[in-house]
C-alpha cells in the first residue's frame, strides 16, 4: 500500500501538486492518467523519494520515504523515470546488473546472478546483452531500463511511461510483463500511462490527475466513461466494449 | 583480462627503457650488465637515486591523473571534462603559489594539502556554476572549465608576477619529471594509494555516475560519494602538481580512449585506464628525452601536443553519443 497524505509541492510560484491525499492498493496494476502538467510525474518522483514534497507525508508499504535510510528503500522500492538518457557507456548486461546494487553493494551472489538472466531473458534482452545502450534503438534502450527495475526485485515499481519508445508489440508484452510480474510474484507495478486504452485493458485500478489534484479513481469500468474522460481531458469520448474490454475512441 | 595482462607488459617494457635512457651514458642499453654484474657504482647509484625514482613518479603520476580524469567524467557526466578542464589544477596551482608566499617553510605534505583544498574548492565552484547555466551541447562543460581556470589562472599570474615568483610557477605549470630524484617524490605514492582506493569504490563511482535519481533510486548515499570521488581528484591532482607539475590531457585522452573499447564500468575499466596512463606518461618523457638529447623537453610539453590534438579528435569525432 502506498499512503500520500496531505502532500504539496511547488516549483517558484505554480503549484504542481495540491494537498493531495491518496492510498494506492497493494498488488496489482495501478494506472495514473491525465493531462500534461497534471503532475504526475512529480507525485511519482516524491513516492520514490527523488523529489522532496514542501509537505505531507509519503509511506511506501509502511516505509515512510523521507525518513527511511535510501538503501533499505532501494529494496522495496524502485523507479523508471520518464527520461532515460545515460551519459555513460554501458552495456545492456552492466545496467541490469546495477539493478542488483542494493543487496551487494556490487558483489554478485548467484541469486544476483539468476535474477539478472531472468530480468535479461523477462524482456528478451539476452541476445543484446553485450551490447552497449548507445548502439541500441529507443526502444530497446527502454526494455533494458525496465530490465534493471526488474531486476531490482522491490516489491514496488513504479514506472513513467514506460511505453515511451516502444512500438505496438513491444507495448503489449511490456504490459502483458508487468501483469505477469503482479500477478505471480505478488509485485505492485504504478504506472503513468498516455494511452487510456492499455490503461483501461491492463490496470486494476486507474487514478486520474489533473491540475496537481486527484481528480477521480477506481477501476476501468468505473473510469473508462465518456463523462469522466471528458471532464479529465475536455474533449470529446466515445466508449466502446470490446471483448469485455472498455476502448475509447477519441478523434474528435 | 588478456587486454589487462598485455597493458602491464607494455608498461613493463616502457618502465625498462625509462631506466635505460638518459643523459648520462654510464646507464644505458649497452652497460646493462655492468650493473647487472655489479661492477659500475655509478650506474647503480644513478639507477636508485634518479633513473628509479624518476619511472617511478612516471608511473604513479600517469596512473593518477587517468584515473582522475576518469572518475570526473563519471561524477561530473561529461567526457569532456578533467582535472585540468574544470579549473581544478588551476586552482591548486593558486593554492600552491599561496603557501609558497605565505608559509614558505610548511612541509611538502602541508603544500600538498593546501593545494588539495585549493583543488577542491575550485572544483565545487565549476560545478556550481554549471548547475547555473543552460547546457545546450556537452561541449560547453568543459569550455566553462577552461574559462573558469582561466580567470583562475589570471589571478595566479598577478600574484607571481608582483612576488616575482613567474619563474617558479612557469616551472609547475609544465610537468617536468627530469628534477625528481630520490626523496622527492614520494608523495607520489599518496597519488597511488588513492588510484587503488578508487579500485575499491569502482561500483560506486559508476553508480554515482547515472546520476543523482538513478544513484538515489539504487540507495547510494549520492552526497558522499560525491564528496568522496571529488576530494579523491583533488588530492591526486595535488600531489602530482607538488611534486612534477602540471600533466595535462592525460585525464581526458586515456579514459576516452578505454571508453570507447570497454565502456564506463570503472570495475572493468580503470584498471586499464591507469596502466595505460602510466604507459603514455612513460613513453611521452622518453620522447622528450630522445627527441632533442642531450636536452630535454618535459613531458607536460610532449603531452600537451599529443592531448590536444587528441582532445580535437574527440571534439570533431563522428561519435557523439555521450552527452
Ligand atoms: N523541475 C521542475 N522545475 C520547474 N517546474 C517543473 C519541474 N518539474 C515539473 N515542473 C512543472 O510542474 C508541472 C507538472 O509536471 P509533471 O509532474 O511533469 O506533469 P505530468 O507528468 O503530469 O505531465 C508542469 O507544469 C511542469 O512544467
Ligand atoms: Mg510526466
């Protein structure tokens, strides 16, 4: 369970989250949506302790983030950002396997070295492994950065937009991965999604923000309306069932 | 490790001729067996009091300065960047001047650590002044550290020439290994120690090297790290500037160059960073011993030549990957 309360931040003068109070459930795929600016990635950021709010209080399965020490945290809580750019050289295989830094300080163990094949192989990645991240393409780069959050092995993920880069297929596996990671190793996956159609096949729970404010949450079939879509967004949806599956159309 | 075993043997082999070449020919390729025999004092007192000491400084100066260079393009996520592109030898050679004026009769250990401090104050300012500016090209990085050393450097100039003290801050300002003798250089082995303590931290400097989030994100205490890798460069910077000068470009050409090979995992990487720091380090003096004998030209001149032109590669290289 993850417990915001009350939490604020500003950058200058405009404020980016409100007093937001909010508990995402545990297990599962939690989907945030809205706006540009509905901020997010900024509410992602302070839940992984990479951001500090100007107030509130942020508690990740029971962890209170800005008290507790960052290296136990780095074991039950891990993050994607939205931009992924590495100054650095390294190769696919290395990357990963930082993933493992929070339980041997860079000393490998052979449970190290098992969930780095089995984060390699998760995202079929094991073909490029020895290649470096600058020769990749976008979306390739993207699958070893998940990779490493895999590997990381926190009960918590917390992922923004990690369909950036990916094409259609890779898309569907990266979600079909990620229901597979809750559904059998009992993870709990936070994910910033643009697009409301994967957000409305795959979550179990959707939370929409906007103007640094929860605007409304539930599940898909609560969310994937053409009146909370409007009001979210201001355009114009329609919604469709397909196979049991709630599909906005929205091209005006 | 093959690449690792044949870096030691090249070093191996260019520590051999830096023993064997010299202005004086009572040690040279041809009465080797002299002193191997033991029947010429005047090469082995050569040998152990100058040609010994001399590889010596080479080594751990080289390694030093590389693996310097190294763990600020880490730090600092440039590859641009080096003790002597981030004003921090500029600064040190302030400090240097400073004590030189002020407390002449401080031992060299104290110099060194005054120009450390120096050193490392100097690299804080350049990375506070980088957080100010817009970085449009990672070019720019290392154009703010020139500038800034600089302006540091005008500062030094000033003070030397109003204390007339140009001569001796000419003499720093360009690495020269041919003063050192025995008893002279043994700081030096501080810059050693330092290299291997930076062996040691390799998976924490590389971590620290994604990046304040990722760094965060892997439970790294950033801060110290930081502080750490940065005091690190700083003392090494010192140390070699106290003790041979100023060695320039040696921190940016060898740990591109391993880059481009082996990547940024300092694990893997620094050891052949600091070999083959030491490695061009001994060959570039040796150069300047042979090229214009019986005179030399100092290795800092050699290096400057060779690093710049390789520094212009780097810029105008078609491989721009790294921001
Ligand atoms: N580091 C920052 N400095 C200043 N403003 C920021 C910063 N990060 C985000 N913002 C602003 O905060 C608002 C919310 O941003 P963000 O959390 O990225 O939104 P979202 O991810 O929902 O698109 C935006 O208006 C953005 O410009
Ligand atoms: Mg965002």
């Amino acid at each position: 369970m993850i417990e915001i309360a009350n939490v604020s931040k500003s950058y200058g003068k405009s404020l980016v989250v409100d007093g937001l109070s909010l508990t995402l459930p545990k297990g599962g795929i939690t989907s945030i949506i809205g706006p540009n600016g509905a901020g997010k990635s900024t509410l992602l950021s302070m839940i992984a302790r990479l951001v500090d709010p100007d107030g509130g209080r942020i508690a990740v399965g029971g962890l209170d983030v800005a008290t507790t020490r960052g290296d136990l945290l780095a074991r039950h809580l891990a993050v994607l950002r939205q931009d992924n750019h590495l100054a650095m050289r390294l190769t696919v295989r290395d990357l990963v396997t930082f993933g493992r830094y929070p339980y041997g300080k860079g000393r490998l163990g052979p449970e190290d070295v098992a969930q780095i094949g089995r984060a390699l192989s998760y995202l079929g990645l094991t073909e490029l492994a020895d290649r470096f991240l600058d020769e990749l393409s976008g979306g390739q780069r993207q699958r070893a950065f998940v990779a490493m959050v895999i590997c990381q092995d926190t009960d918590y993920m917390l992922f923004d937009e990690p369909l950036n880069n990916l094409d259609i297929g890779n898309a569907v596996a990266m979600m079909k991965l990620l229901t597979r990671a809750t559904r059998e190793l009992g993870k709990t996956a936070v994910v910033v999604l643009h697009d409301i159609n994967f957000a409305s096949r795959y979550s179990d729970h959707i939370v929409a923000m906007r103007d640094g404010r929860l605007h409304s949450q539930g599940t898909p079939a609560e969310m994937i309306t053409p009146e909370v879509l409007r009001d979210l967004y201001g355009t114009a949806f329609e919604v469709r069932d397909i196979g049991g599956h709630r599909v906005a159309v929205y091209y005006g | 490790m093959k690449p690792f075993l044949a870096a030691l043997l090249l070093v191996l082999l260019l520590f051999l001729a830096s023993l064997l070449v010299g202005a004086s020919d009572s040690l040279s390729w041809h009465n080797v067996r002299a002193l191997l025999s033991g029947d010429s004092d005047e090469a082995a007192l050569l040998l152990m009091a100058s040609r010994l000491p001399r590889a010596i400084a080479l080594v751990l100066a080289g390694a030093g300065m590389a693996v310097a260079g190294a763990i600020m393009q880490m730090l600092v996520q440039n590859r641009f960047v080096e003790p002597s592109t981030a004003g921090t030898v500029e600064s040190a050679a302030l400090g240097m001047l400073l004590v030189l004026l002020l407390a002449p009769d401080l031992p060299v250990v104290g110099k060194m650590l005054v120009a450390m401090l120096f050193a490392f104050l100097g690299t804080l300012l350049f990375l506070a002044i980088l957080r100010r500016i817009p970085l449009r090209s990672p070019v720019i990085v290392p154009l703010v550290g020139i500038m800034l050393g600089g302006v540091i450097s005008s500062v030094t100039s000033f003070i030397a020439y109003r204390y007339e003290m140009m001569q001796s801050l000419g003499a720093w300002m360009s690495g020269d290994f041919s003063t050192i003798l025995r008893g002279r250089y043994e700081l030096l082995w501080l810059a050693g120690g330092l290299t291997i303590a930076a062996y040691a931290a390799a998976d924490r400097l590389t971590v620290a090297g994604m990046g304040e989030e990722r760094a965060v994100n892997l439970g790294l205490n950033y801060r110290s790290v930081m502080f750490f890798g940065l005091m690190l460069v700083a003392a090494v910077t010192a140390a070699v500037l106290v003790t041979a000068g100023v060695v320039p470009f040696l921190g940016l050409v060898v740990p591109n160059l391993v880059r481009l090979w082996r990547g940024d995992r300092l694990r893997s990487s620094l050891p052949l960073i600091a070999l083959i720091g030491a490695g061009l380090v001994i060959a570039c003096d040796i150069l300047g011993r042979t090229l214009n004998a019986p005179f030399e030209i100092p290795v800092g001149t050699v290096l400057g030549v060779v690093g710049s032109v390789a520094f212009l590669f780097l810029l105008t290289g078609r491989r721009t990957y790294a921001a």
